[in-house]
C-alpha cells in the first residue's frame, strides 16, 4: 500500500506538468488550429525565466570588509549582493533564497510577449496552412530557441534551488497511519501540484465565467459565425496563444527546482505532452487534464522494480502503447470531439 500511495504522488507530480504543457497545448489548437511544436521551448523558457531573476537577484559588488583579515593581516575584498543595500542582508537573504517563487511575476509578462511575438511574427503566416507545415515551423523555431538559450547559458544544467522553507520532506506515513518514514514525499513537489492545480482551475474558470472566455469558447466551436456578428475573434486568438505561452512558462517556472534547467528540457517535454493532447482528444481542454495525469500515474506505476523486473523497460514506451490503443480505438480521443481526427 505505502509503494501505491507513493507512485501516485510521483504520477500527480509527473501529470501536473503534463497537464500544464498540454493545456497549452490545447487551447491553441482549439483556437487557432495551429499545432504548435515549439510550445515545449516555452516551457524551457520559463525555467530560465527563474534562472535569469536568481542571477539577477546575486549580481554583487566588491567592498572591503575590515571585520575580515587574510593570514598577513590585510582586509578582505567580499562580494555583496546589492540587494543587501537596498534591502538590508536579512530582507536580502530572503529575496534570494525566494527567487523561484518571485520569478512566477518575472516570468508573465516575459512569456507573455514572447508568446504575442511569436503569434504575430511568425505563426500567423500559417493558419490555413496544412499541419505539416506548422509542424515544420514551430519544431524549427523550438530548435533555434534551444539553441539561443545553449549559448547564454551554457549547455549543462543549472541547479535552481527551492525555497528553504521547502527543502525538506513531508511525512504522508504518519500522516496516514503508516510507520513514519514509510511515505515520505518532497513539499516541492507537493507545492507544484497545487500549483498546477491552481493554475488549470484558473483557466478553466477564466474560459468558463468571463465574457472573454465565453466569446473564445464560442469561437472555437464556430469561428466564422463569431466573426460575423462583430466581433473581432482573431484578435482574441492572439491573447489566449498568450496566455498558453504564460502558462507554459509558469509550469516551467515552477518545474526548475525539480528539474534542474538545461537547453533540451522543452524537447523532453514536448513529444510526451502532445501524446497527452491525443490521448485526451485534440481540441479538449478536460481532456487535455485528464490525459496529463492519467498518463502521468500509469508511467509512475510502470516504473516500479517489480513491473519492471518482469518487463524491462516498459517506463520508456507505456505512454505511447496507451497512445496506440486509444487512436485505434477511438481516434479522436477520450473527450475529443466528434470527427477530429476521425477522417
């Protein structure tokens, strides 16, 4: 029971940013139609938002500390952070070591544009172009962005840590009548998942209560009868490929303490989340969130020693035998709609 319980949480935190990336995914998909395969790059781009700000929070100055003496006698030249003189050292330490979380408010507006740049200089061009073509350009665009980022930033990964205040362990054992150390769990990982729960329910309520959101769910079930009364759907488009860049770049933002950032993180991401974009169903957000963490437990529990003693390897590729039986069972996807992906 405790090795259950265990891969569950592990599924959740594995499905949380699956879930994240193909929420993404999905709405723009479902408004523009256009399948975007450098929405993994954004992802990458959010780690390194918190990267950036963590940098940036210990850019220091050199000063000569008289408290402080090498073996002749002479005083030491000590780097200080200039949030120290601007903050005082105790506000100072606190900024730094909260830079993760501080880097979710760097980030938005950060993604924000890079998504609108990306919508208006580039995806535009190929709305009523065949998929095959948007695959082309936007594998093509991730693969620059990773490369931008692999020359400022090197190519090894780049330890981003937590929050102190997160860096233990929380004790589900005793928590649930179990020995104590049985199940124990990182808060981390735990913080991330409501944070990916957060943000889905945020979208989902956005789309679901807001005028906004009601005039983009319409337009993705009729476009054309949208535009015809008025109103300018494009336009809205443009803002939702916005907010799923956003998105992505949080879920990034977020995923850097548990995965340490480096330039081909967006690329690992990437394949998985689009299977979860079919497994759900092209189009559907739900299914979009269910596929995530769906697909998330099963990989989880296929990684166990005892499945794996008895099918070697079966962690690599249970993601895409569910993939495979569910198009040929039902090609559109467990909450897709009826006719996508059935022609």
């Amino acid at each position: 029971m405790e090795a259950i319980i265990l891969q569950i949480l592990n599924g959740l935190d594995k499905g949380s940013a699956y879930a994240l990336i193909a929420l993404g995914l999905t709405l723009i998909f479902g408004t523009l139609g256009v399948v975007n395969f450098a929405h993994g790059a954004l992802f990458m781009i959010g780690a390194f938002c918190a990267v950036t700000l963590s940098r940036i929070l210990t850019l220091s100055h050199t000063v000569i500390d008289e408290t402080k003496v090498d073996f002749l006698g002479n005083p030491l030249k000590v780097d200080v952070p200039y949030v120290y003189d601007w903050f005082g050292q105790a506000t100072g330490d606190a900024i730094i070591d909260w830079a993760v979380p501080l880097a979710i408010l760097f980030s938005i507006p950060v993604m924000l544009f890079v998504g609108y740049a990306m919508e208006r200089g580039l995806i535009k061009h190929f709305y009523k172009r065949p998929h095959a073509d948007q695959i082309l350009v936007t594998f093509g665009l991730a693969i620059v962005l990773q490369e931008v980022i692999k020359y400022f930033y090197g190519a090894n990964p780049i330890p981003t840590p937590a929050p102190q205040a997160f860096a233990g362990s929380f004790d589900f054992g005793a928590m649930l009548g179990f020995d104590p150390n049985t199940i124990i769990y990182p808060y981390w990982r735990l913080v991330y998942f409501a944070f990916a729960a957060i943000i889905i329910g945020g979208v989902f309520a956005f789309l679901q209560f807001t005028t906004f959101g009601m005039v983009v769910r319409a337009g993705m079930a009729d476009r054309e009868t949208v535009g015809l009364l008025g109103i300018n759907i494009d336009k809205r488009f443009t803002i939702m490929f916005g907010i799923a860049a956003a998105v992505a770049g949080l879920a990034g933002v977020m995923y850097a303490p548990i995965n340490s950032p480096n330039y081909h993180m967006g690329m690992d991401f990437l394949v998985l989340s689009f299977v979860v974009v079919v497994v759900g169903g092209m189009g559907s957000l739900p299914g979009a969130v269910a596929a995530g963490f769906l697909l998330g437990i099963l990989e989880s529990f296929a990684s166990m020693g005892a499945v794996l003693e008895v099918l070697p390897g079966l962690n690599q590729i249970i993601i895409y035998l569910v993939a495979i039986i569910i198009l040929l069972t039902r090609p559109r996807g467990l909450m897709g709609r009826k006719g996508v992906m059935e022609d």
